[in-house]
C-alpha cells in the first residue's frame, strides 16, 4: 500500500512539473521525476515477490527530494526566462555533416575497438572475450585496486571515442530533428553503433540506453529550434519512445547476458533488480543504523576524488564504494540505492536538500542555455552537455549519477574532447566549402546569347 502511495505522489510531482514549465517534456525536472516514478512502479509490481512494504521513512525521503528538485529548478527557469527574453530564432546554429569527418571517426573508433579488446585479453586471458570483458568489468568495480590501467595513448583515446559518440548523436538528432533525408545518416549510425561498441568493452551496463536519450534529447531540441514549436510529445512520438522502452526492457536480460553477467534469477526479479529494487535498497540503509564517512564526500564525490588519488599518488584516496549487495526473501536485490543513499551516506540528512538543489540548479542552467541555440555553431555543445545531464537526471533513480558522471573531473575532459571533435568538424567543413567555391570560380562562363 505505501508503494502505491509513493507513486501516485511521484505521479502528482511528475504532472507538475510538466505543466509549470509549459508542457515542456524534456526540462531536468520532468527526467528526473519520470526515473523515480517508473522506480516505484517496478517495485510496486515486485513487491509481493520481495515481500516488501515501504517505510514511511523512505516515503518522505523520495517525495521530499523530487519535490526539492522540481521547485529549485523551476525557480531558476522563471528567472532566467525573464533574463535572457525570447528564445533565439536564427538558423545559424546548425552544424555541418561533413562525410571524411565521419569516415575519421569511424577509423579512429574501429582502431580503438580491436585495440581495447586485444589489451583486455592480454589482461585478463579467458577463453573467449567476452568472458575477458566481464573479468576486467570485475576488477573495475568490485575489487579494491580497480582494474589495470590501458596503455598510453589507448586509455585518452578511449575518451575521445566516447566525446566522438556524444557529437555523432547530436548530429543523428539534428538530422532527424530538422528532417533531412541526407546520405549523412547511415553513417552516422554506423558511428553511433562503433561507439556504443567501445563504450561495452569497458563493462558499459546501460550504454546503449544512454546513447539512446543522447539522441532522443538532441533530437527534439533541434526539432523545437527548427519549427519554432513547444517541446511537445506527439502521440507518435510517445508510442515510439514506448517501444524503445519495451524493447530495451526485453532484451535487458540478453545484452547484459552477452557482456558475461549472467543470472540464476528469473526475468522479472532481475529486470527489477535493476529498476525498482532501489527503493527497498534505499528504505534498507534509511531504517538501519551507520556512521560517518571516512573521507569527506567519499560516495557524492566518488569519481573526482578516485581520480585525484590516481594521478597524485595518493593511495587512501582510491577506493571502491561501498555498495554491499543486498537479497529480501532469497532475490538478489543488486547493490544500487539511488542518488539519496550517497547524499545521506557522505552528508547525514541534510545532504538531501543541498546536494539536490545542486543538481536542479546546474542542470536547470545548462537547459536554459543549451534551449536558446544562441551561440551560432557552438550551441550544440550546450546540447550535448543537457544531454549528458538528462541522462544522468533520468537515472538519478539508480544511483549517483549526477556527480560522479555529468558533476565532476570526468566533465573537464570531455568539454576538451568535445571541443576538438567540434573545432575539426568545423574546420573540415570550412576546407570542403572553399574548396567547392574555388572549383566553381573556375569553371568556365557560359556564353550569353
């Protein structure tokens, strides 16, 4: 009964921030209450299997935080609304499709394929690679050390590779978005698919997910900017994202199977493993007793900190998190308890309201900017960076996303990564036209009559 309860709560903040900020479907407060709404969903459906009821305290813990979330963030919409006026019409943000630019990446992101995987087979032997992917994905996350390091250059390549996915899928959403029937989109795609490639021989569990918002976010901007429309969602559009959903939701199981994680837990339980038990995960640690972090922001701040420890030298700081697997009536739950564990975990309490209103703000920010297409080509890096922050905000309902994918070091590097990918692009484009420009001045002049 509690489960239903926090549902239709999430349900009630889901419908509201659709409509105070004018039925736009893609604002960060509209992502991040649909991840927890459909969290409780699953768990309410998995309930009677875990034999779980929700405690009041986890209750108010969630619907607390959402709440939060959505009033800093429309907060900071009225704001910047009647800052920077109307949104910008011109059409000079659009980014050029350049084919021996997707002809580089694609090479660059085969090379960096065959290569990763022969570093990992060499690190981790196994009979086939496959089970030496799943090795290293092991070593990664579970044990204290992590996992070997690739050798220089492939480790920074490897990071460029993933920049190059992030362009490749806005530029697949501004084709579709501006409704181009352009030869640029297969092999867009074909990028796309290498990316996604590269991205699972690092142990990727919702890669292909994540790539698919990446698209799905610059494709509906670009189409708002390009018709000069509300971000709506169509019926169309809504069936489309539907069977994505349930597709996605289908094969979960096989893909993950694929990548060596294997499961002696039926279809449901695990499919619920990974979206739903989080609740019960979360209400778990809530109702229990802990004490304080050893390091300050060791869970929040995971990634940057890890980081710091790996290139100073400084072994306390490079660690693993403490996310202890779970069961409840003999069904593995999994060990992700949503963004708040890691908030309460790091900050008592009070790092709900600060940590979220954090994310609000930031991510509300860079929506507002990465809406107005007002930085002529380079507006797609605003995109690309929403994007980013989307998808972390639609899986805040797993785990700490936010900071320890979108908030921290990682962001330096890609905002570089990305910056030379775009600046090659341009430069590339810019070549190709004054090159055109020059075969047409000299071809002959016809004769006038």
């Amino acid at each position: 009964m509690n489960l239903l309860i926090l549902a239709f709560f999430l349900l009630v903040l889901l419908i509201s921030a659709y409509l105070l900020h004018d039925l736009d479907a893609i604002t960060p407060s509209v992502l991040f209450c649909l991840g927890f709404f459909l969290c409780a969903a699953f768990a309410m459906s998995n309930a009677a299997s875990w034999r779980y009821e929700a405690s009041e305290t986890v209750i108010f813990t969630v619907v607390l935080g959402v709440a939060l979330f959505l009033f800093v963030s429309w907060v900071v919409h009225l704001v910047m609304s009647k800052r920077h006026g109307e949104i910008e019409g011109s059409r000079a943000w659009v980014v050029p499709v350049n084919r021996p630019v997707l002809l580089a990446f694609l090479a660059l992101q085969l090379i960096v394929f065959v290569w990763t995987l022969r570093a990992i087979s060499q690190m981790y032997p196994a009979g086939d690679p496959l089970t030496s992917i799943s090795l290293y994905d092991q070593a990664n996350k579970f044990s204290d050390k992590g996992a070997e390091a690739f050798p220089f250059p492939l480790g920074p390549l490897r990071g460029l590779c993933t920049s190059v996915g992030y362009y490749v899928c806005y530029l697949l959403g501004q084709s579709f978005g501006m409704g181009r029937d352009g030869k640029e989109k297969p092999l867009l795609a074909l990028n796309l698919a290498v990316s996604m490639l590269v991205s699972f021989e690092g142990g990727g569990r919702t890669t292909a997910v994540s790539f698919v918002i990446y698209c799905f976010i610059a494709l509906l901007m670009v189409k708002r900017q390009w018709r000069a429309t509300r971000t709506t969602i169509s019926f169309k559009t809504f069936l489309v994202v539907l069977a994505v959903f349930v597709f996605v939701i289908a094969t979960f199981q096989t893909m993950l199977g694929l990548m060596g994680r294997s499961s002696g837990t039926n279809y449901w339980d695990y499919i619920c493993m990974y979206i739903g038990a989080e609740i019960p995960n979360l209400d778990y640690y809530l109702t229990g007793s802990h004490s304080p972090a050893d390091i300050f922001g060791c869970m929040t701040l995971y990634t940057s900190i890890n980081w710091i420890g790996a290139h100073f030298g400084i072994p306390d700081l490079v660690y693993q998190l403490d996310l202890p697997f779970r069961y409840m009536n003999s069904i593995i739950m999994g060990n992700v308890y949503t963004t708040f564990y890691a908030f309460v975990y790091d900050f008592g309490w009070w790092g709900i309201p600060a940590l979220t209103a954090i994310m609000a703000f930031v991510s509300q920010w860079v929506y507002e900017h990465a809406i107005r297409f007002d930085a002529g080509r380079h507006s797609c890096i605003w995109v690309i960076l929403y994007a980013l922050a989307a998808n972390t905000l639609i899986m805040s309902f797993f785990s700490n996303k936010f900071f320890e994918a979108f908030l921290c070091i990682g962001l330096v590097r890609n905002l570089l990564f990305l910056a030379c990918v775009h600046i090659l692009n341009l430069l590339v484009s810019g070549a190709l036209k004054r090159r055109n420009a020059m075969h047409e001045d000299s071809l002959p002049l016809g004769r006038e009559d």
